[in-house]
C-alpha cells in the first residue's frame, strides 16, 4: 500500500496529534455557525495562525450533515510543480498526524480517462494547496474517502468537465482550496479582495492569479456553479493582517459555501 506523507505538518499546521486536534478544535469553537447546507466550499490553505480562522468558518458547517458525506473532492493549485491539466496522486492514502485517508479509487476510475487529468506523484509530494485541508476534515466528518487533484494549466471547462463527472449526491462534498490576494498593503488587499469577493459571488469565472492563487480550480468550478445555478454566500475574509502578521505585505483569505 503507497501513501502519501505530510509535507507541512510542523510548519502550517502542528505535527503533534494532540496539539494539532486541539488547535482545530479551538478554530471551529471561535468560528460562528450558521445554517446552510454546503454542496461545496470555497477554502484558503495558508498556515492555521493566519488563515485558520477563515477556514473554519467553512468547515463550522459541516458537523450537522457529517453522518452524509461520505466522499471528499478536494481540487487546489499548484505551488511547486509545473503541470499541464489535473494531476491525480500515485498513492491508495494520505496521511495526516490525525491519521490515514483513504484514496476513492472509483472517482479515480471515473476521471482517469479524461484527457486532462493525469497521474503524477510529484504534483502532490510537497503541496500544501491541499494537505491543510484534511486535518479540518478528519475533524468535523466521519470516515470518508478522498480525490485529491492538483490543478496546473488547466481550462474552466476542462476543471468543470472533471468536477461534473464526480460531482454525486450528498454524499459528495467538493473543497475548492485557494487564497486571495498576495503581498499587497492591508488597504490595497481589501480593496483587490472586495472585488474579487464579488465576482466569485456573482459566479464570474475570469478570475487571475492576482486575485486569487487558485484561480484555476475555482474558475471551473465558478462555471459549473453558474450551469448548476448554485447559490453561493460569504462565510468570512480577512487577511493575514487580521492575524499573526504585519499590514504592510498581507495575504487574503476568502470562505464561501455554494448550496443548492
């Protein structure tokens, strides 16, 4: 059995078990809850002290309809490695220090065909985009399966087209991962932040890296969300001035949950 090891814990997120539950833990008490039913969740993926709190916002949502979901579609850029469409890992789990996660062999077989997805281990080895999201969802879901896609060079259509075809039922949930904006002042990041919050909101699809780090994933899924007619609401933004850095240089950070 092949498996994919943490590439971050110990610098987005702590290594140790016990510490690492707590801090989520501590994350999605502070995060406020409300009551919307997610199909999909728009997620950032900076270190838990800057981003955390965003984040959570999302995952706060999901404890209530937890016992449904069974299957995790995960989809976020990528950071280290230069790709052409989407790339399925070469692994049967992940692993986190909260513990192992299976790989959805199914959705896998129901993609690998595609000509845009392909299979490359090194695509995965040390992303974040994605791995920062799983100690959130080994917190607040049950056992659940995972398709975890990096996205490089790839087309809305094309990421919709992948999306489309492992999109399911309520027992699917999809997590978008993505950041905003990049070391900008404070004022200037809200200011690109604002607009970008509301292109995403109007489900605009022409996003840039400028705006939004994973532009790439989330502009396939914004045009499959429009085709859908999804709603969609603003869970939380900030940036990492809000938090554990400084303002002049800061980092945005966006949630949304799409519903139907």
């Amino acid at each position: 059995m092949s498996i994919r090891n943490p590439a971050v814990a110990g610098l987005f997120y702590p290594d140790n078990p016990h510490e690492l539950q707590q801090t989520v833990n501590q994350l999605l008490e502070q995060a406020k809850p409300k009551t919307i039913t997610p199909k999909v969740l728009i997620e950032p993926h900076a270190g838990y002290i800057y981003s955390g709190p965003a984040a959570a916002a999302g995952y706060r949502l999901l404890p209530a309809i937890a016992d449904q979901i069974h299957k995790v579609v995960l989809l976020g850029p990528s950071h280290r490695v230069s790709l052409r469409g989407l790339a399925l890992p070469d692994c049967d789990q992940f692993i986190t220090p909260l513990g192992n996660i299976p790989i959805d062999q199914q959705l896998v077989n129901k993609i690998s065909s595609l000509p845009q997805v392909v299979r490359m281990a090194e695509a995965h080895l040390l992303e974040h985009s994605l791995e920062v999201q799983l100690p959130f969802l080994q917190t607040v879901l049950n056992q659940f399966t995972l398709l975890p896609l990096v996205v490089g060079d790839a087309k809305p259509a094309e990421v919709a087209e992948v999306l489309a075809s492992v999109w399911g039922g309520e027992e699917t949930l999809i997590v978008i991962s993505t950041d905003l904006s990049h070391f900008h002042s404070y004022r200037e990041a809200n200011r690109i932040d604002t607009e970008t919050s509301e292109k995403i909101l109007n489900l605009d699809a022409d996003l840039h890296g400028n705006q939004a780090c994973g532009c790439r994933p989330l502009n396939g899924l914004l045009m499959l969300a429009k085709e859908k007619q999804l709603h969609i609401h603003e869970l939380a933004r900030n940036n990492s001035g809000d938090t554990a850095g400084n303002k002049d240089s800061v980092v945005g950070y966006g949630t949304f949950a799409l519903y139907p």
